[in-house]
C-alpha cells in the first residue's frame, strides 16, 4: 500500500471509521492508480496492482520477486509480469 498511496498521493482505502475502512479493503479494489495520477506509467501501474491484489496468488510470492520487477522497470526492461484484472 505504500507504494501505492507514494504514487498517487492518495490512501488506497480512506474512511473515518475503521469499520468501514476495513469493509472497504476487504470486499472493494482501490481505484486504479493513474486514474488518480496520469503521470504513472503502465508498466508501474501494472507493479503496483500486482503488490496489492487481494488474490495471494496474483501477488508477487516474494520481496525478492517485486524488487526483481522494480529493478527491470527502472533500467527500462519490459516488465514480465502484467496486470490483468
């Protein structure tokens, strides 16, 4: 969620009560993140949703595997893993 909120400037699941805030996390997706800053890359988009998906085996299965597609996004390699919702 860091990453996220660092990107967008935005709380991924914003509430007042941490109730809802919690029902928010659990049963809704946040709002993609060049929806709330054009500036962010596909490729980074694509590295942020794959951090954050609620599926675990959608998820990057280690910090190892993340850092390895952060690297390959900041040297300019095409990404090899791809978002899809």
């Amino acid at each position: 969620m860091t990453l996220y909120e660092l990107c967008t400037l935005t709380p991924a699941f914003a509430s007042h009560s941490p109730e809802k805030m919690i029902t928010r996390i659990l049963e809704s997706e946040p709002i993609k993140p060049s929806e709330l800053n054009a500036d962010i890359p596909g490729e980074l988009e694509s590295i942020i949703l794959m951090a954050i998906a609620k599926n675990p085996v959608r998820r990057y299965q280690s910090a190892g595997d993340l850092a390895s597609r952060s690297e390959e996004r900041r040297v300019g390699k095409e990404c090899r893993s791809r978002w899809s919702p």
